[in-house]
C-alpha cells in the first residue's frame, strides 16, 4: 500500500505515555508527535534512531505528526498498527496471499463473536466463510519474529473467539503481520506471555490456521514480501 502523505526524517529521543514520541528534526527543532501503537515496542525505541514522521496535514490535530517507522540496525520497521490491516485486505483482494485466494467476497471490520470485529471475512458464493485475524509485531531475536512485546488479554480473547469460528464449520486464520523484512520465520514470544503462547499453540491444535508474513517498509510504501515458517 502506498503511503500518500508526506514523511519527514527525525530522530528518536523517547516514546513515553504510550501515545507520545519527541524527536529532532533535521532542522534542529524539537518536536512532539503521535505514537499510533500501544505495545511497548520493545527493540524500536532507541533513543538517537532515525525515524519516519507521517504529516498528516491536519492542524486540527493535537499532534499533526505521526510516527510512521524506525530504523533498527538498517532495517527500516513499521509501527504505525492502523496499517497491517489494510494492506492484508488490499493483498488478499490482489491475490498476493495465495493462501488465502479464491473467495468471492472480502469485507472489514466485520461484527462477530463476542462484542469483537474480525479484521477480514473472506466469504463464497456458497457461504463458506473465513475470519481473518491480523497482529501486528516489530519483536524480533535474532531473525525470528516474536508476538507479543506485552501481555495480551485481548490476543488470547480473539484466539478464542477463532476457535469458536473453526467448531462451527468455518475457516479462521491468525494472520501475524512482521513489520520489518528481516527474519525468516515466527514464533509466539513465550517469555513475555506464556498464557498467549499456551493460547496460540491451543488455537492451532484446534484449526485455526497460524500464518506470519514478513513486510518491507519503504519511505513511500510497506507491502508483504514473503511468508515465514512458524514454529509453534
């Protein structure tokens, strides 16, 4: 997907208050923007990184400026979590997942479940439904993706909320989106949250299909680029 605002180059100096970053400009001049994921990005927020700033051109904005991505030993890493779920939308419609090819209908945020909203319902003709559930994570070690960097109640909630979909008859898919292009495979953070990683593992013992897909993130654009072996 392309990135249509403009982005300005900065440096890091903190993220605090989980929705706060200030940074330097190339200019010299400080300033105060928008931090779009409430993980604790572990591993992204050295203070001294460069750092993409969105210019979202709305001054009705507190904060105008959204941190788009960070540079982490010269591999660049989306945080911004409001975009995995559009650009797993636009590639399952492109037929550039091909696991996830041949429906006839896709919808967003679709009502399901428990008070919840599957992040995308492929649907046929014939009523053959599958949820898709898409996490974004920038944790790595080493080349191997990790989720989550914080405790999850609300993971483990939708992990259910999938299994639930397989017992009825229909597909669902945990679909991990790797904000960054180097690492080779996933698999669930077990030291940060050994209930998710149970959950997850559970999950997949049940049906529910486990893909991770890493991402290259570019000054303009980010887009899936490959699919990762999991090792649950």
């Amino acid at each position: 997907m392309k990135i249509e605002q403009p982005l300005v180059e900065a440096t890091l100096v903190k993220r605090y208050k989980r929705f706060l970053t200030d940074v330097i400009l190339q200019d010299g001049s400080e300033l105060t923007a928008h931090c779009p994921n409430t993980g604790s990005l572990l591993g992204c927020k050295d203070e001294g990184s460069r750092v993409w700033l969105r210019d979202t051109q709305n001054d009705k904005r507190k904060y105008r400026m959204s941190w788009q991505a960070i540079e982490v030993n010269g591999t660049w890493v989306n945080v911004d979590t409001g975009l995995p779920n559009e650009e797993v939308y636009t590639a399952i419609c492109e037929g550039r997942v091909p696991k996830l090819a041949g429906y006839d209908s896709a919808k967003r945020e679709v009502k399901y479940g428990v008070n919840s909203r599957i992040d995308v319902l492929l649907q046929n003709e014939s009523g053959e439904k599958c949820y898709v559930e898409v996490k974004n994570t920038t944790l790595v070690n080493g080349d191997v993706a990790l989720f989550p960097d914080a405790v999850t109640e609300r993971g483990r909630k939708h992990l259910g909320e999938l299994v639930n979909e397989v017992k009825a008859g229909n597909r669902a898919v945990q679909f991990f989106f790797v904000s960054r292009n180097d690492v080779t495979s996933f698999r669930p953070a077990d030291d940060i949250d050994p209930k998710y990683a149970a959950a997850l593992r559970e999950a997949a013992a049940a049906g529910v299909e486990v893909m991770a897909w890493s991402v290259d993130v570019e000054r303009e654009s980010i887009a899936l680029c490959k699919e990762l072996t999991v090792e649950l």
